[in-house]
C-alpha cells in the first residue's frame, strides 16, 4: 500500500517537472500607454474588453501613465489587478 502510494507521488511530481517549464516561459509585457484596448484586454490579467477601453479613454483624457500605480485612477482598475500583472505592465 504504501508503496503504491509512493509511486502516485513520485508520478505526480514527474508529471509537474515536465509542465514546468511551460509554466516558466517569461511574461510578455505591454505598454499602456501605446496599446489598444484589445491588446490590453489581451495581455492582462482580470482585464477585460470594457475596463481596457477604460484605460484608454483615462490615458486620452489624462496623458500618459508616468507610473504604472496610476492605473488605479482608472475605474475599474484596482491594486490587485496591477498587482496581479505587474510583470505585464508597462508605461515606458
């Protein structure tokens, strides 16, 4: 029994070694200040199509992001979900 158990193990954990590296390709980042809704709604994550938008028309009506926390001036748009795409967030 307890051998048995053992081998579920050690192929469980055989299994996840070969997923990781899928797991630790690099995050492609983005620029919202260049981007279009889409690509944004795209890239990030807890992001979709209409509080993309929303960060395009705060961008058109305020200028460029010179920090990636201004984001949450957007509606919508929340310290957790910068938090969340921090790596994928860029504004220069």
């Amino acid at each position: 029994m307890q051998i048995r158990s053992t081998l579920k193990i050690a192929a469980l954990v055989a299994g996840l070694a070969v997923m990781a590296p899928s797991y630790a390709a690099e995050v492609a980042s983005i620029n919202v200040n260049t981007a279009s809704a889409e690509e944004i709604a795209t890239a990030l994550v807890g992001v979709g199509l209409a509080k993309a938008e929303a960060i395009v028309a705060y961008r058109e009506a305020n200028g460029a992001f010179q920090d990636v926390y201004e984001l949450e001036n957007v509606k919508g748009i929340g310290a957790r979900t910068i938090d969340r795409n921090q790596d994928r967030i860029r504004v220069k």
